[in-house]
C-alpha cells in the first residue's frame, strides 16, 4: 500500500471529498428526477413535492460548493506537505509531476471552483424570480457533477499512484530557464509582461466598472491567462527575493507566510466573477451585478499585493530583480 | 379583498385513498368584512382556511388577495405573503410552550429586517391590541387559557396584517373569554381587518361581529 | 437570508433543548478531543525528532557485517578523512546500557568535552558545562533518573563494566530542554567510560558522522563510500527526515484510519437521532411555517443550530486537548506512542501544530457532523404548516 495514503492530510481530503461525493451524487439522482419532472404552472401535488425536494438538493450543492472552496487551498498544502517524503521534491510542483493525474487535478478543481461560482449566481437569481430558471441551473449542476466524478476519481488515481521510489524534479528544473514549461507567453520579458499585465488590468478594471458583460469575460479570460504568468514570473521572484526562483508552490509555505494562498485566490476569483456575467447571460439570460464588484475587489487585491512585493523590494534595496 | 374561484383539493389525488376536501369553492370576502365558516368536523373549514391562508396549496382554482393569486406562489413568497398579510390564530393556541410569551409573539418578526425599536413598537402595539401585558417573562406553559389566547392574537397582529384568520379559536376558552375574543375582533374589524372564522361555536352568529356565514357541507358551500 | 436577530433567536431555542443537543455535544467533543491530542502528541514528537535529525550532520556512516551492526575503528575512518566535500568526520562512541534492577536499556552517548560532537545541543552542552567534564559523571535523562530513584539511586550510582568491573558515578540530571528531544532514557558520559561500559577499546567507535557543507555533493559522496565499504549502511540526514515524516504519516494514519470508523458510526447515529427527533420538533416548525417561516430560513435555522454544536465541540475539544498534551503532559495517552517503557516518559511535549492540523480536524469532525444532519434538517423544515392545524 502507498504509504502517502497514510498521511494525515490525504486522509482527511480523501474522507471529505467521499463525503461531498457522496452529497453530490444524491443530489444528482435527485437532481434528475426534478429536471425531468418540473413545471412550476402545476398545481399537482407531485409538483410540490419537487419543489420540496429542489430545497434539499440545493442546499447539498450550496454546501458541496463551499467546502470545496475550503478544499482547493487544503490540496495545495498537503500536495506541498508531501515534498518531505517524495524523494526529489522541494515543494509541491515536484509532487504535483509525480504522475499524469497532478496537473489535471488542479484544472478540473479550478473549473469546478469557477463553475460553482456560476450556479451559485444562478440559484439567486433563480430563487428571486419563481424558478424560472430552475431546469438550467439544473443542466449547470449536471456538468458539474461530471467534473466532480473525474476529479474524485483522478484523485484517487493521482495519490495511489505517487511513488516514493522514484524522484521527481524540483521547481527549479520545472520551471527554470531551460524549461520550455516556464517560457512567457508571447516570447515577452518579465517588464514587458509586467507593463501588459498592467495594461490588461486598467482594461479590465474599466470594463467591470461599466459592467460590459463580453468585454469582462474576454478581459477576465486573458487577465487569467496573463496573471497567472505574472503572478509566477514577476511577483514570485520579489516574494522570494530570488531572481531564478520560479515556483507557483514555494510561495505557500509557510517562510513565506503563505501569500501564496493570496496571491492565487484573489486572481483566481478576480478572474472568475469577471467572465461570470457573460455565463450566466448565456444561462439564464439575467445578470448579476455583484459579480462586477466582487471581481474589482479582488483584481484590486491582487494589484495591491503585487505592488507591495514588486515595489516594497525596490523601496527597500533600491534595485529591481 | 379575497376572491375564491373553483378552489379544489384532494388529497392523494389519483390513489385508493383519495379524498375530495374541497370541492368548487366560490366566494369573496371585502376589506373589513368578517365572515363566519360554519360545518361539522370534516366539512373543509380548517382546509378552506388554510388555502385562504397560504398554509397550503390547492388542486385546482384560484385564491386572490388583494388581485394576487397566491395559489402558485413560490414558498418563499407564500411564507412571506403569510408572514405580512395573515394573522392567524389556531384553535389550540400553537405557542412554542417553552418560550416566554414575548418571545412568542415576536416570532413573526425574526425573519423582518426591521430595527430592534421597530420590533418593540410593533410588540407594544400588539400586546395592545389583544389587551395583554405584563406577562412578557412568562413561559407560554405557564400562561392561563385566556392569556395564552391573546398571545397568540398579539404574535398574529405583531406584523400588522390585513388578514385575520381563525381556526376555532374559542373551541378551548370559557364564555367569558370567548366574549373577549369577539370584543377583540369586534376592535380589529374597526381597523378595517378582513376577518374570516371557522367555528361551530353559535356566540358568533348571534353577535354583530359577523357580516357573513357560510355553511360548508362535503367540502361544498351549502348557504 | 438571516436578519439581526435571526441568530439570537436560533440560540434561544437551541438552549431551550440544551439537554437534547447535550449527548451529541459530549459525543463529538470526545471523539474530537481524542483526535485533537493524538495528533498533537504525533506531531510534537514528529517536530522534536525532526530538530534532532537537522542538527546532525549529512551522512552516518554504520559498519554492517554478516547483517548485524559492528564498531568501527580508525582503520575503518581512515579512507574518510581522504573524501573531497566532507568537512567533517565525527565519530560517535553510543550503544545501550542494560539496567538488571529495572530490567531496562539506557542509551549512552560518549560525549568529549574537548573535541566536536554529533550533535550541536551536545556541543552546546559541553561548552557550557566544561567545567563539569569529569570520568566519573552520569549526565541522565528525566526518564533515567526516575527509573534509578526507584531503585533508590539518587545521588550516586553503581555501573559495570562489560570486563565487569565496578565504577561508582555521581548522578546528575539533565535540566536542558533540549536533552528531552534526544530521548529521557539518555546517559551522557565521558567518553573513555562509556568506552569502558560498552566494551569499546581507544580508537574503536560506534558508527561515525560526515559533515558536508555542499549538500550537492551528498549524493557523491554516499556513491563512494559504498565503493570504500560495500557493507556499510550510510544514511543521509535527507533520508533520516524522510523516515520520520514517512513513520509519523504512517502511525497517524493508521490511527486517523481507525478513527473514521468510529467518526462514520457518529454519524450514523447523528443522522438517526436527528430524525427521529422529528417527532418533537415537528410542532415547533410548524408553527414557524404557519406563521410566516420559508422553509430556507428553517434550514438555514437548524444549520446554524447544528453548526453551533459542531463549533463549540471543536473548539472546546481544541481548548481540551492543548491542555491536556502540552500542560499535563498526556498522561496515558502518551504510552500509545512512547509504550509502557517508563524511561521513555515524555514529561513535556513542544507545541508544535500548524493551521493545517486544525483543518485536517475541521474537515474530518465539523464536516461530517454538518453532512450528517441535513437531510433530516430538511425533512423537518418542509413540513407542511397545516400539520399545526390538526
């Protein structure tokens, strides 16, 4: 038996997302019945009883949604954990590479993560315009529900299948300069993607605030794209004050009082609740105006972040790296 | 104020024990009118009140209060339909028993966002209005018949509905208490209140507190 | 969406069913106790071996023949001293010391008072206490000195040699902190007398330690030894932390394992009681619905209620379980780690928990609690209010 699978931590994560799935399928199956069934101009009895069950399996998915909020972040930590007892690994991008079902994982969690912010949008929405939209916030689930069956299942796959006999590449040789893995996109330097970056965040900031629904999703979708390069090229080096570390890992350790956490939060959810609005017009043909608001707030975050890190260390040293 | 057309309701409609509670119902009721429900147990009193109340759902028809038919609301409208525009009062009172009687009738307001010096103008008033006071600390189990009556009748006036529904609400009070409860609604009618009563009770149609009375019968209007 | 004083409320009818909601309260706050401490203690002692192991150097040389550990000897160094990248070649004078009384092993650890040792709270030790290095003291370990205070040994102490001759040594005890991560059933002594107790001659050492400044160098460094020594057994300090983790994962979980069994029948039994407490709740929601309850605020109602219980027990259980471990010391609880070796007592465990270790226990207690009740919170909050009416 694998012994990473006697870990504490993937105990606990692999106990929990059971649990979820288990939640998740019943929801599911419930979730059929109610699609198949509903029509909210009936007066039937059987009606009624959909709308009593539609309570239960939204407030499954509701709670589902959440903890996988909690879970994502708890992954990266126990998959970061792991680098003490995987030979090679440094961080969690070694352990993440153990095997093919690393990087997949990551993925899918973070569509279902974006997915959910969708449908929780949509159940509002739904609940404040007497169910109108119940069947195609049900379709959203049934997607969802696909995904959540690959992840369980990958996960699985990917912590049976982490070898503690074969070592696996650090960060350094991951995402080092020799690396085709680590090349920016566009062939750019760091201060040319630091000034798109920037660019790319007025742009955004302008289009969220005059809620264009296409443009934010267009933007959010490169903001994500772009970030995610920044985040590891440009910012990364200032939170470890090392030119050549580049690594989406290290950063959530602890030494470095987990910013990592922060920095990948606010440009995943930035991101999310920008391209939100153009989703769920497609949807359900509504709008939600938080969702403008909430991804100014966290694209300002990861701005404000950023600056503190890039420029604290040339107010500090008075060089950049 | 309230329009009834074609109100059915069966119930396990389709199954070996269905039954037929209600069937063709057909009234109205104007602002500040107070009708009487009269019938045997099982005539459909109590099942045409809780229509009228939003308590629950009919087979087939419509209920309108106010031109709005709350027959195919969603729960959440309905419950808030009930939560601002009925007041009903229940035969055997319904308080939660370890509760104090302020806490009880506060309940309706819990889920209001309104100010707490809202909340307790409008619990001042109430206690008013079904002439109760000094009784706040006292759990619901302890009060006598007669105070537990006007608690329930404060806590179903707390949000200051337009609606007053209840389901024979003097079938547990002796004479004295059932003539204070028609005082009471005899005051609340005066406020312009639609009232409507469902009781076998024949105090009721002997005062002058009833505009109306209807006699149900098999779940059909008879008279 | 829940108002002002939607909470207030949901608290006073949780405290009106206190005792209802008390058992269930007790039953996870044990089970979440019981967690909390084991993994309090697992990583204490994970934490301690893991400062002990980085503060020994990079490679441990052992001499391995016919499969059974044998001393070293100069003869046996001498090829070290000639390897590039080793700046250091530390060997170590250690065994056991078998007390007959008692019925139980010391571990003795030679250390010179004039020369570098293994380990830097050893040479700490002997820089601060040179003054005391004499032949003739015992340096023991708190679960050493209890053991010999049973026996009466309180200043003073009879040892044998392995050519059985008598050595009367003065006791003293190790107050450090730092000498409890090493282990309580430790002896440190002159290094010529534990020669003499462990039946090592001058120039013949227990195994030896390499310090490599470069750890990129390491994995060359193993590759030539073993061309020196093809027996030897050589462990690099990575290989060391790597164990300990691997070791620490593995009893834990085990144990967390066994206790999801337990956690999954809590569960089950939560869901049950839950719904069949139904029956006594039902009027009580039902005149909430009747008066203008949705069923969203009753849901949202019992969950809190529900979360509530699951808090304070994993919040008290955390408050419990911190004291227990790191101001009791854990009675009984420890042996399930340490074993009924009295000289392993452990009188104080290092606080040493992460905010990971509190989500592992939210995810494995609160979790489940919550997942438990929600389907019979929803069954109890769709209740029909005309239920009320009959």
């Amino acid at each position: 038996m694998n012994t990473v699978l006697l870990s504490n931590g993937v105990i606990a994560l692999l106990f929990t997302e059971t649990i979820l799935y288990v939640l998740a399928f019943v929801a599911f199956v419930w979730g059929l019945k109610i699609y198949k069934n509903w029509n909210f101009e009936s007066l039937a009895s059987s009606q009624y009883l959909l709308e009593k069950k539609n309570y239960f399996t939204t407030t499954v998915i509701v709670f589902i949604l959440g903890i996988k909020f909690v879970l994502l972040p708890l992954f990266a930590h126990i998959v970061d954990g792991l680098s003490d007892v995987v030979p090679g690994a440094m961080c969690g991008a070694g352990v993440i590479s153990a095997n093919d079902y690393g990087m997949p994982i990551f993925i899918i969690k973070l569509v279902v993560l974006f997915l959910g912010v969708c449908w929780s949008i949509a159940n509002t929405i739904d609940l404040q315009n007497n169910y109108a939209y119940t069947k195609r916030k049900y379709e959203l689930f049934f997607g969802i529900f696909i995904l959540l069956t690959l992840e369980f299942l990958l996960q699985g796959l990917y912590f049976t299948h982490i070898s503690l006999e074969s070592p696996v590449m650090c960060c350094s040789i991951i995402y080092g300069a020799s690396n085709s893995g680590s090349t920016l996109p566009l062939s750019l330097s760091p201060s040319t993607l630091s000034v798109a970056f920037g660019i790319l965040f007025i742009m955004l900031f302008i289009a969220l605030i005059n809620k264009t629904k296409t443009l934010s999703f267009m933007l959010g979708a490169l903001f994500l794209y772009f970030g995610y390069y920044f985040v590891l090229h440009v910012v990364g080096i200032y939170v470890y004050e090392l030119p050549t570390h580049i690594c989406p890992f290290c950063m959530l350790q602890r030494e470095y009082f987990y910013v990592g956490y922060l920095l990948w939060g606010s440009l995943f959810l930035g991101s999310f609740f920008s391209m939100a609005p153009l989703v769920l017009e497609g949807l359900i043909h509504q709008e939600s105006k938080q969702s403008f608001t909430v991804a100014i707030f966290f694209n300002l975050l990861l701005a404000i972040i950023a600056l503190y890190f890039v420029v604290g260390f040339y107010l500090k040293n008075g060089v950049w790296l | 104020m309230i329009t009834v057309t074609n109100l059915d309701k069966v119930h396990n409609a389709g199954q070996k024990n269905e039954f037929i509670a209600l069937s063709g119902i057909n009234f109205t009721a104007a602002n500040g009118e107070c009708v009487i429900l009269k019938g045997v147990s099982g005539s459909g009193k109590s099942t045409l009140l809780s229509l009228v109340g939003g308590m629950s759902k009919p087979t087939h028809g419509s209920v309108r209060i106010e031109g709005h038919n709350i027959a195919k609301l969603p729960d959440d409208k309905l419950s808030h339909f009930r939560l601002t525009t009925v007041g009903f009062i229940f035969q055997s009172f319904n308080l939660i028993d370890d509760l104090s009687f302020r806490d009880n009738v506060l309940t309706p307001t819990i889920c209001l966002n309104i100010s707490d010096k809202e909340r307790e103008k409008r619990f001042l008033k109430a206690c008013e209005l079904a002439n109760i006071s000094s009784k706040e600390s006292t759990l619901a189990k302890d009060l006598s018949g007669g105070e537990k009556q006007r608690c329930a009748i404060a806590r179903a006036l707390i949000n200051n509905p337009s609606l007053i529904i209840a389901d024979e609400p003097t079938a547990n009070l002796d004479k004295d208490n059932t003539l204070y409860f028609i005082e009471t609604m005899k005051k609340l009618k005066k406020l312009g209140k639609t009232i409507l009563i469902a009781t076998h009770d024949e105090i009721f149609e002997q005062s002058t507190l009833a505009d109306r009375v209807i006699k149900l019968q098999y779940g059909h209007i008879v008279s | 969406m829940t108002t002002k004083a939607f909470y207030p409320y949901a608290f006073l009818l949780l405290r009106k069913d206190a005792s209802r909601h008390a058992v269930t309260f007790l039953l996870f706050f044990v089970i979440v106790f019981l967690l909390f401490s084991v993994l309090f203690i697992s990583t204490s002692l994970q934490h301690d071996q893991l400062a002990i192991a980085q503060n020994e150097p990079e490679i441990l040389v052992e001499n391995y023949k016919g499969g059974k550990k044998s001393d070293i000897d100069d003869f046996f160094m001498q090829p070290l001293y000639g390897l590039k990248g080793v700046e250091k070649i530390i060997p170590r004078v250690n065994g056991k010391y078998y007390f007959e009384q008692a019925g139980v092993y010391f571990t003795v650890i030679g250390i010179d008072f004039f020369a570098p040792n293994f380990n830097e709270y050893i040479n700490q030790f002997t820089k601060q206490k040179i003054n005391l290095a004499s032949k003739d003291l015992f340096f023991v370990g708190s679960g050493v000195k209890k053991s010999l205070e049973h026996f009466y040994y309180k200043n003073n102490f009879t040892v044998y040699t392995q050519k059985g001759e008598a050595k009367r040594v003065k006791i003293v005890p190790l107050e450090d902190k730092e000498f409890r991560l090493l282990g309580n059933n430790l002896i440190l002594c002159d290094i010529s007398l534990a020669r003499e107790l462990l039946a090592l001659e001058t120039f013949e050492y227990s195994d030896v330690y390499l310090s490599v400044p470069n750890e990129a160098e390491i994995p060359n460094l193993v590759a030539h030894i073993r061309t020196l020594h093809p027996t030897a057994k050589i462990t690099t300090k990575e290989e060391k932390i790597s164990k300990i983790h691997t070791l620490y994962d593995t009893k834990g979980g085990i144990f967390l394992s066994l206790f999801i069994v337990v956690l999954l029948s809590f569960m089950i039994l939560l869901y049950q009681k839950t719904l069949f407490s139904f029956a006594s709740e039902k009027k009580e929601i039902g005149i909430l619905r009747a008066v203008g309850w949705k069923i969203t605020d009753i849901i949202t109602l019992k969950i809190i209620q529900n979360l509530f219980i699951a808090l304070s027990g994993y919040f008290s259980a955390l408050l419990c379980a911190y004291l227990f471990v790191f101001k009791l010391g854990a009675p009984l609880l420890q042996n399930i780690f340490v074993g009924s070796d009295k000289t392993l007592f452990i009188p104080h465990f290092t606080p040493s928990f992460g905010v990971g270790e509190l989500v592992i226990v939210f995810l494995v207690g609160v979790v489940p609690f919550v997942a438990s009740v929600l389907f019979p919170v929803w069954k109890l909050s769709v209740i029909d209010p005309t239920e009320v009416m009959k």
